[in-house]
C-alpha cells in the first residue's frame, strides 16, 4: 500500500478552504495537499448553501489526482464520508452514520458535510474534497435556522476536541481508503457504504432539481447511486450530483 504524508497549510482565515485549494492546485500543487483553515468568511456546501465556519469547527480540504473516469471520481465524495464515520466510529466511540451522499449523522443531528469540487484544465486535472466538521462549537451558538437539524461533538464529547488531531485521525483513515481505491484494490468501498448508510429501508424524500417526491431508499448501485422505489413502483438511480436525500419528518 502507498502511504503519503499530507502536506498540511493552516491559515487563520480563507474564505473557503475549497477555493485555496483550488488556487495551489491550479499552480501545480501534489496530491496530498491539505489546505486548513481556522474560520471561513464564505463556507459553502452543496447545491449553494451556506456552511458556516466560525472559530472552533475544523474545515479543510483536499486536493486529489485520481487518474480515474468521471463514473468514478463521483465515489470520492463516499470515500471520504465513510473515513469520517470510521474515525468518528474508532476514535471516539461515537454512533455516527452517513447520510448519502455526502453529510455525516449522529443521533439524527448533521455533524459534517463533504463538497467536492473538480476540475479539467491545462494545468491538471484534479478534484477537491472539502470537508466542514462541527467540533468545538456548542449547538446553541450555531446558527438558528440549523439548529433543528445541525449537531457538534461537543455534545457528545466531555473535553473539547483537538481539530489537528481529529484532522489527523482522518487523514489516516482516508489514505488507507483511497489509494487501494485509486489502484483498484479496493473491494470492499460499496459495502462500507452500504453498512454506514441510514437511508437503505427507510421511506426517504427525494429532491432534486426538477422534482421532489417521496420514494423507499433500497440500495446502493455499483457506481456509487442511491437505487430508491417509487410508490408506482418504478426504480431510479439517484445520482450524487444530482440529489438531495432527506429524512421524511
Ligand atoms: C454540505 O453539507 O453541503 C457540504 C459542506 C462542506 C463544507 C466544507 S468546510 C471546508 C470546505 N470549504 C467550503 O467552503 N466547504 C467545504
């Protein structure tokens, strides 16, 4: 197996870790680099939302290299959820869970989000992984609107966390996923995500930019798509570029 060290740069502030990273990567940075920052002034996620990034959560990002077609590429973003939870899970005893395609759970609460970002261009292909975990910043003190839905591992941890450790932790545990992934020795990505996953049997609702509607989550397709039943009983292969899956409340 390839082992790496990560090159780590730590900023005070950026206004997103995806972007700094974007920024070394179009200088020709190596695969490995890891941007951190200590608060975000534009954190963003998925499909436009905001990702707030005050002082205390950990944020940052990866810049990768794969040399792997698109179909595959998309299996990064459950990579690098399924080595959250793992750390989450092994490190800290925590029953955390993954929300395909890219947010982790605990106890129901989003505790981390995943926004990757790729690009093709004269000085390289590449894709960015960018990952926001709630740590240190107690729940109350997030913002209103998320509360209902958002955690942080403060709650569930008695001492504050360190975010270079955490960030270590899952360095760790990424690398020993993605490059027997990226050398395609590694059998078992789908059946990870299938045993982390909370949505396989529940009755979910789907959004997606044309529709929403409600529809069973069933299993995971070998390219990395949620397969979902309709109530008519028409099967579809979510994306994960396309969807949002939630929870019916
Ligand atoms: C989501 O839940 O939709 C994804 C959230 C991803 C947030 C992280 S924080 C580090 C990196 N920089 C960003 O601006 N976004 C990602």
């Amino acid at each position: 197996m390839i082992t790496i060290e990560n090159q780590i740069i730590t900023v005070e502030e950026t206004t997103s870790t995806n972007d700094l990273a974007k920024h070394y990567a179009k200088q020709g940075a190596s695969e490995g680099l890891v941007i951190t920052a200590k608060r975000q002034t534009q954190g963003r996620g998925r499909r436009g939302r905001i990702w707030h990034s005050q002082t205390g959560g950990l944020y940052f990002s990866i810049l990768l290299r794969p040399k792997l077609p698109p179909t595959e590429t998309a299996k990064i973003t459950l990579l690098a959820g399924i080595a959250v939870v793992e750390t989450l899970r092994e490190h800290y005893g925590l029953a955390a869970e993954l929300k395909w395609p890219n947010d982790v759970l605990i106890n129901g609460k989003k505790i981390a989000g995943i926004l990757t970002e790729g690009s093709i261009s004269s000085s390289g292909n590449y894709i960015i992984v960018g990952i926001g975990i709630n740590t240190n910043q107690p729940a109350p003190t997030l913002p209103e609107p998320i509360q209902p839905t958002a955690g942080s591992l403060v709650e569930f941890i008695n001492d504050p966390l360190d975010n270079q450790v955490l960030l270590q932790q899952f360095l760790a545990r990424f690398n020993s996923h993605y490059y027997p992934f990226v050398q395609g020795t590694h059998l078992k990505l789908l059946d990870l995500v299938r045993k982390y996953t909370s949505l396989l049997g529940q009755e979910v609702l789907v959004v997606t930019d044309q529709a929403t509607y409600r529809a069973q989550a069933l299993d995971i397709a070998d390219n990395g798509a949620l397969i979902v039943e309709k109530p008519d009983g028409t099967k579809h292969k979510l994306l994960a570029a396309d969807v949002t899956v939630r929870r019916q409340s």
